[in-house]
C-alpha cells in the first residue's frame, strides 16, 4: 500500500537530550539568522513591515523538532488505520495554528535570552510573501497530535545544542 505524511512547517529546536540538532553553523531561517546575529552583537533585521498580519512583519510556522517527531510516530502508529485501499495518501499538515509573526519570534527570543536582541525594520527582500501557517485540524483528528512545545521551548533547546554541536561537527 503506498502512502505519504507531508508536513509544511519550519522546525525548531533541537532533541531534548542534545543528541542532534540544526546541523548548519550559518542556517538561512529565521532562528538560525536571528541567532547569529545575537551571537555576533549586532541587530536582526525585519525585512517587510508593511504586510497584511497582526504586526505587519511576515508569519511563519514555527514547530518544536520534537514535536515534529511525536506527530510523524503518531502517523507511523497509526498508519493503516489512516490509509486504506480507497485512501491511499492524504496531507496532514503539522504545526501550531496561527503562525508566528517574524516580530513575535524576536519578542520570543528576547524572553529567553539575558541579553535581548536589537532589531531594525527592513525593506522586504526580493520574492518574500507575508507568510504560511497551517491549519492542523486534521493532525488532531486523525493523529490525536497537537503541539505541546511552545517556541521558547524551541528557542531555548537550539541555543542550548549550538555548543554541543559546535563540538561534535567540524566545519
């Protein structure tokens, strides 16, 4: 029988038990950015302030990696009772509802950090949207999935995995 689980989100975080985490030393997505650019002391920019979301700044879905994980057991668990011969794949998409607004995670971010981060607001670049989130009503329904992580979880979990990836990756 063939089938698919697709989840549309932007992971955060990292294991618990500090065993993985983000891999990259200079990732591209928002936390990673924002991230360097409180390790380097300088201010994060807020590139679009100008877009139709509760603060302007564009939205993203924001999921504990270890959430991430629990839903994709849940799929494995409960795989053949989900997918049948008449059903045989459906999107089931994984995330927290209402997004994150880029404003939002750096509000987040300085809740979890002792020294917060400064930002500046940004022309948008090339290409970017106001954003994506999810609606996870059928994780719920057919996974019994929700998150239970919030994003300070995350945020906190991936600064506590950088020096312990810093240790075990080389460049």
């Amino acid at each position: 029988m063939a089938g698919a689980v697709a989840a549309v989100l932007q992971p955060s975080g990292a294991d618990p038990e500090l065993r993985t985490g983000l891999q990259l030393k200079r990732p591209s997505h928002a936390l990673g950015v924002l991230i360097q650019a409180h390790q380097e002391g300088r201010p994060f920019p807020i590139t679009g302030t100008g877009y139709p979301t509760r603060d302007g700044t564009g939205i993203r879905e924001d999921v504990h990696v270890w959430d991430l994980a629990a839903a994709h057991i849940a799929a494995i668990e409960r795989f053949d009772s989900i997918l049948t011969e008449t059903t045989r794949s459906i999107a089931i998409n994984l995330g927290t509802g209402p997004g994150t607004t880029v404003r939002e995670l750096c509000d987040a971010f300085n809740h979890v950090v002792s020294t917060p981060l400064q930002t500046i607001d940004a022309d948008p670049r090339p290409g970017d949207v106001a954003g994506g989130y999810t609606k996870s009503d059928r994780a719920a329904e057919l996974l019994g999935w929700a998150p239970k992580l919030s994003l300070e979880d995350g945020i906190r979990s991936a600064l506590d995995w950088i020096p312990v990836r810093d240790k075990m990756l080389k460049d």
